[in-house]
C-alpha cells in the first residue's frame, strides 16, 4: 500500500536475520493516523524515492538508507559476481557446507559487517524495529539506547582452573543478559540486543568477548593452558579494558619515558675487506663497502621495559610469574611526547618507518655527526647495538686543507683528525679514490669517513699527484678547483707568484697583433687571440670552440703569426681532416703570407721528419698521422692544433690513442662541437690538451659523465664547467651579434675523391681535346656551344660525378664536406638555404637527408606546393633545411628565418649568387647569415672563380647567362680552365 508524503508519516528502520549475511536493515516509512500513530499502511523506500518523503528526513537518513541498500542480497550477489544469477541460487551454491566457497564467505560476510558498523552509530535518535514473520515492518520496536555501557570482565583463579566471565552495566545498573535471548548486532564495536533494548559500549568493546556468555555462565581455564592464556588474552584485556581479579594481582606503574636511538649495522652478502691506517687486513668483518648499511631503531624506555616507536599504545602489560603468583603490571605510556620524538627524528632528517630506518653507511653517520648535538639536548641516547662488533667511533671528524703556491704547481697540504687521532692526508686520500668508507683507528674503534668529504674533495684527491712525504702536488690547470675550494672555505690558499695572475683568470692581458699578420680581427676574434696568448704563457691548452663561420681559423693563423714571429720558435702541427687542408693553406696565403707551410698529405709525401724544421707549420691530416705516427712521434713541435677535434671524441680510437703520442710544448684544439654525443666526447678533447685535467676517464665517468646524463645533476654540470671554464672558449653567433657584419661569406674548398678525381680527369682530357679541334678549324666563336657542353659537364662531376653518369657508384669529396657541415649547423639548431642550380644536386643532398632521417623543405620547378614549403621552413621548428633550385628560387622567397646559406656550386654571374644570398638576408631577418661557397679545387669550379674576381667589372656590368659568361672567354682563359 503506498505512503502519501503529503500526509503525516515516521520514517523506521527495520532488521531481519538472513539465513546466510546476518542481520540486515531496510528502511520503510508508514502512515500515521491522526493521532499520530503507526498505522498498517507502509512503503519500502531506497535512495531512488527518498527524496519524495524529503520531509521527514535528515542528513543521517539519507546515508543510512544508501548503506542499506548496498546491503541488500540482490545487491551484494551482483558485487562478488559478474554473471546474471538469482541471490538463492547465488548463495546456495556459495555456503554449501561441502562445495562452499570458503574464501569468498569470509569476503562477503567482511563485506556486510563493514556496513553494519557504518549503520550503528547513524541509527542513534531514529526507530528501530524487529521485522514479523509475515513481513510486517514495525512488528516489535527495539530501544536505542542513548549512553553507553560498561563492560568488566572477571577472573577468579582457583587451584584446578580460571573462571572468566564478563559482566554488563548501564548507568550504573547491572544488566542480565544471559540466557535472556540476547543477540550480537555488529561485531566491532559490539552492538548488542537484550530484551529489546540496542546497547553498545565503552572503549569499542569487541562483541566476540561477549558472544560465549550469551547462553553459558563462565568459560573455565584448565591450568596446564593458564600461563599462555595469561599472556596471550588476559593481558590485552588488562591493558584495554576494566578487569576485575581475584588470585592474581594488577599494578599500575607510571616512569618518565626515556627514548634511545640504537644503530647497528646490517649483514652484508660480503666484499671488500677492511683494512687498517696502512692498508693492512683488519679482522673485521668482511662487507661491501660501497652497499654497507646502518639499521636506525628508536625504542622508548619506561623502566626496565621498551617499546619499538611503532607499537604505540597508552597501556602495556607485562605479566611476572614468581612463585606461582602472577602479576600484571600495566605501564602508562606518554604517547604525545613519543610522537614529538618521532616528529623531531623526522625534521633533523631521519624519517622511521614502523619505528626503523636504513640509511647508506656515509650518510648515516653523516647524520650521526650532524645531528649528535641535537639528540643530546633533545634527550635522545644515541647507542650502538649488538654485541661482539666493531665499535665505531662517534667523535668529531675535521679536514683542514691548506694549498700553496710552487714553482709551476700547487703544493696541498691537509691535517685529518677523527677525535685526538692525526691521520696521514695521503692515507686518507687514498680511501676516498678507492671509496673506501671505513677505517680503523689506533684504539680499535672504526671511523667512518664523512660523505661530505667524498663530495667536496674527490676531484682534489683524484687530480692530485704524490709530491713530499705529507704534500700532494696540483697542476696549475686545475687553478679553476683550487679557486672553487678556496671559494667554498673548503681550503686556504696561498698565492703570491705567477699563478696568482693564473688565478686572476678574468684579467687577460691585451696582445698586440702579430707583425706579418695581413687582415683585421674582429673584437671578439681579438678577444680569441688575446685568451691564446694567456694560456700559452702558461704553457697551457685550449680549446676555441666558436660556432660555425665565427672565424676559428683567422684566430689560429694570428697566433701562429705571433709565436713563429720569434726566433728559434720551432715548428708547429695543424692536423685536420683530409678536405680541409686546401682551406688552411688558401687562410694562411691570404692572412699569414710569411707562414712557411709544409703541406705533409699525399702518397709521395716525403717522409724525412727533419725536414719539418725548416718549417714554421706544417699541414696534415688525421689518416697521415695515423699512418706515420711513428715518425709524428720522433719530432718535438711548438703547437700541435687538432683542428675539427671532435675527430678524437671516442678516447679508444686508434686516432686518438695516436695524437696522445704526439710531442709538443703547447696544444690547442679547434671545433664547432665539442660534445657531439656524450661528455666523454669533451674529456677526450680537453684531456689530449691538458692531460689530468678531467682525471683518469672511470673517474670522469663516475664523478661527471653519469649524473649528468643519467641523472641531470645540475650541481655537477656547474663543477665540470668550473673546471673547463679557462680552457673552453666558446661564442655563438647571438653572442657577438654586434661585432658581425650584416653578411658574412666564406669559401668552403673541397677536394675530390680518388674516383671523383679520375672521372673527372676523363671527361677533362675528351672535352679538351675536342674543343681544341673545334677552335683551330671553326674558331672561337663557332665553338662555344661545344666549350659550354664540356664545362658544364666538368662542373657536374666536380659537384658529383652521378650528374653526369647515373652508373657512377664511387663517392664526391663535396657531399662529404656538405654532409659535415649540415650536420654540423643542424646540431646547433640553425636554420640552412641549400641553393643549387642542378636539381639533380638537391637530389642528392636529399637522398643523404632521408637517409639521416632529417626532414626537410624542397623547392624546384616542378614543385606544386611553392607557398607550403615556404611556410614550413619559416614555421616549423623541426625543420631546418631549405633545398632550393637556382631557377625556381631565385625570386619572390622571403625566408628570414635562415641563418646559414650553402651555394654547393659556384654561378657565372655573381648577381645571382648575390640575389640567392638576399633570399635570407632581406628586411625581418634578424639573424646574421653565414654563406659558404662550396668549391671542389684543382677542378673549373676554382678557376671559374678566378675568373669572376678578374672580370668582376665585367660580370657586373655584361654577363647575366652562362652563354654570355662563355661568349667573353678568350682562348688563354679556356686554355686555363681546361688545364
């Protein structure tokens, strides 16, 4: 029969014994007459219609309703399982005594008891009632009771047994409950049901103590169980709740809480041994060291009896069995102080976890060192547990370091003390490089050496050398630690000679430009110089990392101008790749005419290394020195300068195993990139310039390499460039954006292949002699057709043989100099106009990009999507090549983003090359553009070039197209580009 919410009506909650959950709840809500009374008319209401009878319902209602329906059989069957079934059948088939599941009986009998327990205290002030037999909601009403009840339970200890029983009181009132069908509610806390009243209790009472009094008057303790009995059940019961005894005692005792914090240290799985000042084999146990553990354990002491941090209660029972009488002393403990113990173990950074901490040998004593003081003030014993170890010592542990100033080197001097003892720097020293934590004192005791010294002197320790009996010895490249150290009150430092101007390291000297140099240093070139100088007054490498096109190579050249200015300067090494060493000789003609240079390249080199003694430099490549180097290795050079040093990055390759090898009083390196892939790429390098500088390379690993890469280590990214700092010098274009024209050009000389070169020796001496012919029976001008033909075909294969003969499978000098170069510009995020007047060029180009997986913009005349490529470059950030047709990009591009433009061959009229250029370089570009003019030498490429500087009035002025380029060709000027 419905409820009209209109009318008046009491919401009631209503529990019934199912056959295999317990007791659940529904909620109903009846119809009241009018005198207010319950009347037959009822409704079942779940939270889908609660809100219709809104009225009559409060917070508490809402939740107690939602509860009792997460309850309900049907509900919890569709909880434990996913396939449609009936409840009967579902739990018929689960509560099978037989083929039950027994498992999931606990599960869904814990699932329904957690609800109960939520319900109990929510039906607090509401109307309770048992359901009838015939479904009638509201058939017997049970009171809530408002207070709680007591429960005290009793012990009587006789000669054969202990009778235990509990006793029930309300307000005071003793309550029967035995044999009065009383029935258990909930389990945890109790809730109980005797002669229809709900009672629950003090100190959440568990139900399972009271559920065998129901129907039994005691339970008897025979005595051979008694003493486990005691310990086990009666002493919680003591500690938590009212106990009433007879035959045996109860004390309450009260101390001062005493907390101790014990350390130990844990079993290792075995290692290095310990050893004693001298290296010797102590009788230690053996552990691994770099492993070893220290095991924190915070105990609180009240008496004579502790109590782990973790196992916090107010009351603890101990129970003291004297002469068959037995005594239960229960202990009070202050848990508010031991939770400020445990808060202040936590804020001087020793966190427990249930009552315990592990922490790495250094660092644990770290903490010991550190936080000593602080225990000590705070009341906290600090003991070491365990009996039969090692005993470690707990004194103060100081360093003092004190490094002064010798003749070309730093002397270090340090004082060690673990407590009264002086230990030998050297000794110490060492540990530290071995990682050595432990070691044992005069008196036996163990001392732990700090990780702090681990962290501030490992780079001292490893770079140092064994000087004196009590000195270690620095070399003065290693200024930058010792200024870092000082710096950090690490150390004191004592300088007064020439290294205090080392140490002054910001305060260059300007040095005038050699005499004999022909050309200008822009000011941060002059910076360049000046810095070479610097170092080589100390006899010091370095390492000019300039970015590309910044002018490495003019700065080098007026250095060598200015030492081979001197007398008796000796002879310096330029080593670079193969295709370089046509650049530095064109450099040097032009900058340092005065230079004699030996280029030391080709099969019919002559290998009389004396000969380089009549030479101020001499030019060669990594392979010929790989090839001679013993003879490389046989003459002591001025300046050995690595140029493009990336060539040496991996330290196990043949090459630079070979460069080490090499003799000289100075070292300078040159490269655009000093790491390529890893910073062992830069220990390589800056290691060949200035060996121990970085240490031994399994240091560098350890200390640098790993946390900085594995670990993004900031702290240790600033030390490693601290202690390159003087070394590496390194300016990007937007660094010395003022000091740079508006455009500058630069011409990139590469040298063909063998097969490139014989292939174009081929096509040269054809060509030539058919032109001849032509011109001795036709004359010039009816051969120009003949003489475009072959030189276009000579500039193709100087390009790249595969221009001219698809079948070519042989490699190009240039594409490996343009291959180098993108790949070097692509590496520093710059943006690169690749302008050829071949298409099949660009396609080649484009063959190595899709093969180096380096996307790419392309514009040719066959090209659709003019506009998009355009906008791609300019837009999207990944993409940072332009490959460009001369025809199709000559106009109407404006591409400001590009820093770099790469002309791979060289045009007949110079205005063109100009407007490809202007491609870049136009109003909104605010890069400066870089070009470089690849030239393949001793190829029509070169000469061509020659030609243009010598007609550039005539170029300017005539020649807009390749037939009026040859049209203007004299017989001696075909002649020279057919040489």
């Amino acid at each position: 029969m419905k409820v009209s919410p209109n009318e008046p009506f009491q919401l009631i909650y209503t529990l019934f014994d199912h056959q295999y959950l317990g007791y659940l709840f529904e909620s109903f809500v009846i119809q009241l007459d009018s005198e207010g009374r319950l009347t037959f008319s009822h409704q079942n209401i779940s939270a889908k219609n609660a809100k219709e009878f809104a009225s009559g319902l409060d917070d508490n209602d809402y939740e107690l309703i939602k509860i009792m329906d997460s309850m309900q059989p049907d509900i919890v069957v569709k909880h434990f399982e996913k396939k449609k079934i009936k409840a009967d059948d579902f739990f018929l088939k689960v509560f099978d005594p037989k083929t039950g599941d027994e498992t999931k009986q606990e599960q869904i009998i814990a699932h329904v008891e957690r609800r109960r327990s939520k319900i109990m205290p929510l039906l607090k002030g509401k109307r309770l009632f048992e359901m009838g037999n015939d479904g009638e909601p509201a058939w017997k009403e049970i009171e809530i009771l408002k207070e709680e009840a007591s429960v005290l339970f009793h012990f009587r200890r006789n000669e054969d047994n202990t009778h235990y029983f509990p006793t029930i009181k309300y307000q005071d009132e003793k309550v029967d409950f035995q044999y009065k069908g009383a029935y258990i509610l909930c389990n945890d806390p109790a809730y109980i049901v005797i002669e229809n009243k709900l009672y629950s209790f003090q100190k959440n009472v568990d139900a399972n103590k009271l559920k065998p009094f129901l129907n039994k008057k005691f339970i008897a303790i025979p005595r051979k169980i008694e003493d486990n009995y005691y310990r086990k059940f009666v002493a919680p019961l003591v500690a938590s709740f009212d106990v009433y005894a007879k035959g045996f005692d109860i004390k309450t005792e009260k101390y001062e809480l005493e907390p101790t914090l014990y350390f130990s240290e844990l079993a290792s799985n075995g290692g290095q041994v310990a050893t004693d000042l001298f290296g010797n084999q102590t009788n230690s146990n053996t552990l691994e060291l770099e492993e070893a553990k220290i095991l924190f354990e915070l105990k609180f002491q009240y008496g004579k009896h502790k109590y782990k941090a973790d196992h916090s209660q107010e009351v603890n029972v101990h129970v003291e069995n004297e002469d068959d009488e037995y005594t239960f002393y229960r202990i009070k403990r202050d848990l508010s102080k031991e939770n400020k113990y445990l808060k202040f173990l936590q804020e001087t950074g020793m966190p427990l976890k249930s009552s315990q901490s592990t922490v790495p040998l250094g660092q644990a004593f770290s903490w010991i060192n550190e936080s000593k003081k602080f225990l000590e003030d705070a009341g906290i014993k600090l003991i070491q547990n365990g009996k039969n170890i090692k005993k470690y010592f707990l004194g103060k542990s100081e360093m003092t370091v004190e490094i002064k100033e010798n003749i070309d080197w730093f002397d270090v001097h340090a004082i060690v003390k673990f407590g009264d003892f002086e230990i030998p720097f050297k000794i110490i020293r060492n540990y530290i490089l071995k990682n050595i934590k432990e070691i044992e004192l005069p008196n036996g005791e163990i001392a732990v050496i700090p990780d702090a010294w681990f962290e501030q002197y490992s780079e001292l320790m490893a770079f140092s050398n064994e000087g004196s009996l009590e000195e270690l010895q620095l070399q003065k490249h290693h200024i930058s630690l010792v200024k870092e150290l000082t710096d950090s009150n690490l150390a004191q430092m004592s300088l007064k000679g020439k290294l205090q101007k080392l140490n002054d390291f910001d305060k260059i000297d300007d040095f005038e430009i050699p005499e004999g140099f022909k050309g200008e240093l822009r000011p941060y070139q002059k910076a360049g110089y000046n810095w070479m100088r610097f170092l080589r007054s100390y006899n010091l490498g370095g390492c000019l990392a300039d970015d590309m096109g910044l002018g490495k190579t003019v700065q080098t050249l007026t250095l060598l101008q200015s030492i081979h200015g001197e007398q008796d300067a000796g002879t310096s090494l330029l080593v670079m790749p193969t295709s370089l060493i046509y650049n530095w000789e064109k450099e040097a003609e032009k900058f340092t005419p005065n230079l004699r240079i030996l280029n030391y390249t080709g099969v019919k080199r002559n290998k009389d290394v004396t000969l380089f003694s009549q030479y101020d430099l001499v030019l060669t490549s990594y392979g010929i020195v790989r090839q001679d180097i013993d003879l490389f290795e046989k003459f002591h050079f001025n300046y050995i300068i690595l140029d493009e040093s990336q060539v040496i990055k991996n330290p196990e390759s043949i090459i630079s195993k070979c460069v080490r090898e090499l003799h000289s009083s100075s070292k300078l390196i040159l490269t655009g990139t000093p790491i390529e892939n890893t910073t062992l790429d830069l220990w390589s390098q800056m290691s060949f310039v200035n060996p121990g500088l970085l240490g031994t390379k399994s240091f560098f690993k350890k200390q640098y390499q790993i946390p900085i890469e594995k670990r993004k280590d900031e702290d240790k990214t600033k030390k490693l460039y601290s202690l390159i700092n003087p070394f590496l010098l390194r300016r990007n274009k937007s660094q010395v954006a003022t000091d740079l024209p508006e455009k500058i050009e630069s011409v990139r000389y590469c040298t063909m292949s063998p097969e490139q070169e014989e292939a174009y020796e081929k096509v040269k001496s054809a060509y030539r002699d058919k032109i001849m012919k032509e011109i001795e029976s036709g004359g010039l001008g009816k051969s120009q057709f003949m003489i475009l033909q072959g030189l276009t075909k000579l500039r193709q294969i100087a390009n790249h043989p595969m221009l001219a003969d698809e079948t070519y499978e042989g490699d190009s000098g240039k594409l490996e100099d343009i291959s180098f170069m993108l790949d070097n510009a692509i590496n520093k995020h710059h943006k690169i106009l690749v302008f050829s007047q071949f298409v099949k060029h660009l396609k080649i180009v484009a063959q190595y990009l899709d093969e180096q997986k380096i996307k790419y913009a392309y514009l040719d005349g066959s090209t659709k999507d003019r506009q998009q490529q355009v906008e791609n470059f300019q837009n999207d950030e990944s993409i940072q090549v332009f490959l460009i047709s001369l025809k199709a990009g000559g106009l109407g591009l404006n591409l400001t983003k590009a820093e770099y433009v790469f002309l791979l061959d060289p045009w007949w009229n110079p205005a063109i090359e100009a407007q490809a250029i202007d491609r870049a370089h136009r109003i909104g570009q605010q890069n400066k553009v870089f070009t470089y003019r690849f030239i393949t030498k001793n190829t029509v490429e070169e000469k061509i070039m020659l030609l243009q500087q010598n007609k550039k009035q005539l170029a300017t002025d005539l020649i807009t197209t390749e037939e009026s380029f040859v049209k203007n060709l004299s017989k001696a000027d075909l002649v020279g580009l057919l040489d």
